[in-house]
C-alpha cells in the first residue's frame, strides 16, 4: 500500500514551547490528509481535516490557534503544537488520502511528551 | 450519527486459541468497514475492509464480514500467534465523507505462549 511517514515519531519539549510534527505522502499526492490524537488507553479523535491549500476543518473542541495545520503541498501537511502544556502530551497521529484512493494511510504517529 | 462500539479488553488467550472481537455500528447510508492494528508504539495498520454489505475482509488468517442486518463487523482468527499481540480498532467511513474515520475504542490482545 502507499506509505506515510510522520516526522518526529518522538519529541519532548518544554511547556510553552512549539513543537511541529510532519506528515508526508511518500508515494502518492494527499488531497486530503487528517490529523488525529490518541489518549493513553483510548481510541483516536479526529482533530482536524486540511484539504492542500485550503484551510483546516477543525472538530468541535479542538482549539484551532493551538493546533495550527498547514497542508501547502499535496504531500506535505504539518500540526504545529503551539505554547504546549503537559495536557498536549499524547500520540498524535496523521492520515492521507489521494483523490483516486478508496482508503486513507496512515502514519507511524509521533509520540509527545511536554514537560 | 456514526459511532463504533467495540468489545472492550484486554483479551488475553493463549497461542492457538479462537479469536472473536465484537464490533458494531451506527451509521447512515452505507459505510465502509475496517480493523485497524496498532502494535506497541507503532501508528495504525489496516488489517483488512470491507466495503459493502455481505463483504468479507481477511488478511493474515482474519475475517470480518460485512453484515447490514446486525449492523456488525466482527474480527475472527481461528488460530492466533504471539505475534499478533497487539491492539484493534474498528472504524468505519461513511459515504462521501472524504475518508473521515469513526473509531471505536480498540481491544487490547495478548497472546501467550
């Protein structure tokens, strides 16, 4: 299948500070890409949808100048995590689809740990 | 609206042993069905989908089939492995959503020796 690859799979970082997290489409052009989390011992929540060059659909709940979601490519789209607090420490993890795709793929995810 | 309801874990069962987690959902129209596998620190891997009703999905010795009348996509292996210690999520997406998932909540398995 086609791969996705999410960069870093492991950060740790101060309160306050931003970290950014990246998701690529190796082999294939993502028009669609979706940006999820995953509490310790729970299932994955959909955080946002980004369409390449438009902006994010962001869910209900998740605030929208925190978690800052740039697709400018169609195999590139990014999650920053602005002004983390230890609350933003999770397991983030990424999906894309291609426009000819039936599924979407998803990536390695990136473990956050805020301190 | 869409949701998943999965059986909740952790299963434990030894090698060799039948594999059933429940999975049931709600939905309007007619999603596609999938079992997602995540192994430790690992992100999500489809195992296997179907998508439309009486489908069968099956990939690595596990089956799930499609059923509209019970609403239900109910993961089976007849023998698992060590190997497949790891954690399952069902998800759906609806029609003409773009690929949105709805997950349920994953089943922790173990499998020992």
């Amino acid at each position: 299948g086609a791969v996705v690859s999410q960069h870093p799979s492991w950060v740790i970082c101060k309160s306050g500070t931003s970290v950014k997290i990246e998701c690529r489409s190796l082999d294939f052009q993502a028009t669609t890409m979706f940006w999820y989390r995953q509490f310790p011992k729970q299932s994955l929540m959909l955080m946002a949808t980004s369409n390449e060059g438009s902006k994010a659909t962001y869910e209900q709940g998740v605030e929208k100048d925190k978690f800052l979601i740039n697709h400018a490519s169609l195999t590139l789209s990014t999650l920053t995590v602005t002004s983390a607090h230890p609350e933003d420490s999770s397991f983030y993890i990424c999906s894309a689809r291609g426009h000819r795709n039936t599924e979407a793929f998803f990536g390695q995810g990136t473990r956050l740990t805020v301190v | 609206g869409n949701s998943v309801t999965q059986m909740e874990g952790p299963v434990t069962l030894s090698e060799e042993a039948f594999l059933t987690i429940n999975c049931t959902y709600t939905a309007t129209g007619y999603p596609s069905l999938f079992w997602y596998v995540q192994y430790p620190g690992e992100g999500l891997q489809l195992l296997l989908k179907a998508t439309k009703a009486d489908d069968k999905g099956s990939n690595k010795g596990f089956e799930a089939t499609y059923r509209k009348e019970t609403t239900s996509f109910h993961l089976e292996k007849g023998s698992v492995q060590v190997s497949d210690s790891a954690v399952y999520f069902c998800a759906l997406s609806p029609m003409n959503t773009g690929n949105q998932f709805y997950f349920g909540t994953g089943t922790s398995l173990t499998v020992i020796p």
